[in-house]
C-alpha cells in the first residue's frame, strides 16, 4: 500500500492524472490505505507525511493550501528521520513546485523556511 500511495505522487505530477485520480476517489483511497498501514514508533507522522505531499501534488493551484502544507511539512522535517521520508515521497519537489507557482509571501515563507529544515543535518 506505501507503494502504491508513492505511485499516486509520482503520477499526480501530471495534472490530466490529477483529475483522473480525484474522479477514481484515488486520494480517499490512498488516505485509507494509510490509515491503516502505518501502526509503528511514530507512525502517524508518516502517514500524515504521505497525506500532505499527495495533498500538494493533487492541488497545486491552491495557495493558501499550498501555504499550510508547507508549514506543516516545515514541522515534520525538525524530526530528522522524517527529512529522509518526505524527500523519497517527493515532497521537497513539491514544495518547490509551490514556491514557483505561488509569488504571494506566505507560500514563499513556508517553503524556504521548510528547506531550510529539510536542509539542516
């Protein structure tokens, strides 16, 4: 099931899949399967990793979402496992992404200060 939910990341960069796989209810699948996948030491920061890279990838044109996902995702990095697993799900793709496609202050804030969190050893 975590192979699968990656696989919905990697085809959710195409924006024609990204309608297809909210038409196939692909992210109420996807948020299931992590649900109820990931029960181990801090696992639901795992899941809640997963869910919130998919979230950007799937709407990449709504800012304030783009705005908050950032931030949370800036919070999850200051625990150093988690910077290895939101990189191998895309995530810091993503946040450039936002940060390209969103001017506004609060998006850029966001984003740099969430590399700069993913940047830190």
């Amino acid at each position: 099931q975590k192979q699968a939910c990656k696989a919905l990341l990697t085809l959710a960069a195409d924006v024609d899949n990204r309608a297809r796989i909210t038409e196939a209810w692909g992210i109420e699948h996807a948020v299931a399967a992590l649900n109820t996948t990931f029960y181990k030491v801090r696992e639901e920061e795992f899941g809640v990793i997963e869910r919130v890279v998919l979230a950007m990838a799937v709407h990449p044109s709504e800012a304030r979402m783009q705005e908050k996902a950032c931030k949370a995702l800036c919070i999850l990095a200051d625990y150093g496992d988690n910077r290895v697993l939101i990189a191998e799900v895309g995530g810091i793709e993503y946040v450039m992404t936002a940060m390209s496609v969103h001017p506004m202050a609060g998006v850029q804030e966001q984003a740099c200060w969430t590399l700069r969190n993913l940047a830190t050893n």
